[in-house]
C-alpha cells in the first residue's frame, strides 16, 4: 500500500508538471500548435526516428549483456533482452511496482543468487557507463560547435558539463587499479554500502583482463546515444515548424536526459519535458520555440509508450516472478535498516 501512494504520488507530480507546461506554451507558443493542425507531418522521418528509438532500447539491452560478459556473467542475449523490456515497462509505468534499474537489478540477480551482488553491480555501472557516454557525447559536440556560439545564459552549464566530463573521463581507468579499491574499502560509508563495494569493484576489476568486451560495451553505449540523438532529431525534422540541426540535437539531448534521473514515471514526466522545453530556445538561439520541443518530445514518449506496451505483457506472463522479487527486495531493506545486511 505504502508504495502506490509514493507512486500515485508521483504519477500525480509528473502529470501536474506536464498539464501546466502545455498549459504555458498553448498561450505563449500558439503558432506551434496552429501549425501541427495546418501543415503535414513527414511520416517516413517520423517512423524512422520512431524505428531508431525502438533500436535504442534494443542497443541498451546489448550495452548491459555485453558489459556482464565483461564481468564474466554468461546469459543468453534473450533473457537480457526479456529482463530490460521489462524493467522497460516498468520504468515507464511505476504504479505499485518498483521500476527501471532496480527492476533489472531485482530480477537478474534472483536468477542468478549465488552471483547476486555481482549482477547488480553490473546494472549500476552499466547506467553509470551510459552517463558517461552522454557527457562525453554533448562535450565533443560542444567542441564543434563551440561553447561561445550558444546563449550566455547557458554557456556556464555548458563549460561545467565539459570540465566534469574530463574529470570522470580522465578517472575511469584508475578504477582498474588495485589501489582504488583499497581506497574505496576506507572511505566511511554506511555499513550497508561497505559491504557490497567489493562486489563493484570485483567487476571493475575483471574488466582489466576483457579489453575486447569492454571496448565493444563502450562502442555499444555510444551507440545507444547515437540513436537517441538521431531519433529525436528526426521525429523533430517530421513535425511542421523549425527543429535543432543535428550538432543542436546533441547538446540538447544528452542534456535534458541528465534530468531522467528524478524518479518519476515514464523517464521522469514533466521534469524531461520541462528540461527540453528550455533547452530548445536556448541551444538554437531562439529559432525553435518551446512549443516545438514539447511535441517533439510527446511523439517520443508515443514510441516509448509502445515498447512499454509489450514489455507490460511480459510483466503480466511474469508478474509473481516480479512480485516475489519485490518482497524480497523489501526485506533486504528492512534488515539493511535494522543493520542485518
């Protein structure tokens, strides 16, 4: 019970957010709207972007079992891909059920129990690894386009992106070294984390002797951006109206995805939308209105919605599977707070 009301309540927040930005923009952006009634959509470049989008789930899946390969966990591609549609579904509903990487987490590590924080430690790299592809992504296109050719206004969070992007880039490959997970075992941290950091660093670790499967997950979870990147900018070229050249897309899109990580329903609703929509004036310099961005982003959410769809029929042949994974995630936490894990 206690979890539908959190997820009720945050169901509640994202359509709240998402109703009163359409709400601004239907006033303050009304060509845009006019526009979409008057002038015809370009469905080839709609289901292409719709069809690189879809592509994009399909590559994380393929990021994820490359990167348990990396760690020395063999699975089938298909139980990967079964488990990631579903932790898809989830993600994108979040009513009464846990979502995202924590379903991944949850379901993957109860087939494999005598792996179990190994697995998981797999899910938490695997997203950090796809951050990292993002920042590094939006930097390199902020290189060629030029940090001062965008609004002054944005230009500090541009230069603060790029710095932090060099500071992890520059990071990562000491994690493959002895010598941080000694430090990692001295930092005090709650007794619940301490515990379970060998299980990470042991995956970091064994990738040192994986160069190729290491090399084909980061080539991978470029990959995963590119299509994002490339769906959204042709879903945005489809629709009536000015849309983001492709070095624009790669700024805003990796840029507004940063803030997925609130967690509300259906890859953060309202917060996503809210996030693009002011990116769109500022990253193009005012040549596409906000209204612009908004549809371009709920024809996104269409294809996401769809993937969802078909993940959620994999929920319903596999919902005591999830359900009992959920009670078992619960006590986990109940006896980490008592101080048992």
């Amino acid at each position: 019970m206690r979890r539908w009301l959190i997820n009720g309540l945050r169901l509640s927040i994202s359509a709240a957010l998402l109703a009163l930005l359409a709400h601004h923009l239907s006033r303050s952006d009304p060509e845009t709207f006019r526009r979409l009634d008057s002038e015809p959509i370009d469905w080839r470049r709609m289901v292409a972007g719709g069809l690189l989008l879809v592509g994009e789930i399909f590559a994380g899946a393929l990021r994820w079992w490359l990167g348990m390969k990396a760690a020395g966990l063999d699975q089938p591609f298909g139980r990967t891909l079964r488990t990631s549609l579903l932790a898809h579904a989830l993600n994108f509903a979040a009513l009464g059920v846990v979502g995202g990487d924590t379903a991944k987490a949850l379901l993957i590590s109860r087939q494999r129990r005598s792996e179990r924080w190994l697995t998981i430690a797999t899910v938490l790299i695997d997203r950090i690894g796809g951050m990292l592809c993002l920042a590094i992504t939006v930097s390199a296109a902020l290189a060629l386009a030029g940090v001062d050719s965008f609004d002054r206004r944005l230009q500090p969070l541009l230069w603060a992106t790029i710095a932090t992007t060099l500071v992890a880039t520059a990071s990562a490959p000491l994690l493959l070294t002895e010598p941080a997970r000694e430090v990692l075992a001295r930092l005090p941290l709650p007794k619940f984390v301490r515990t379970r950091l060998p299980a990470i660093a042991g995956v970091v670790l064994r990738y040192r002797s994986r160069a190729r499967l290491v090399a084909a997950t980061v080539a991978t979870g470029f990959g995963v951006v590119a299509l994002q990147i490339g769906g959204i900018y042709l879903i945005g070229t489809a629709l009536p109206g000015p849309a983001p050249r492709l070095v624009e897309q790669a700024v805003i899109v990796p840029l507004a995805i940063f803030s997925s990580i609130v967690p509300l329903p259906a890859s953060a609703l309202g917060v996503l939308d809210l996030a693009i929509s002011m990116l769109y004036p500022l990253v193009t310099a005012g040549r596409v209105p906000p209204g612009q961005a908004l549809l371009t982003v709920m024809a996104s959410r269409i294809v996401a919605a769809s993937v969802a769809a078909f993940g959620f029929s994999l929920y319903l042949t596999h919902r005591q599977q999830v359900q009992r994974a959920v009670r078992e995630y619960d006590a986990a936490n109940s006896a980490a707070g008592r101080g048992g894990l």
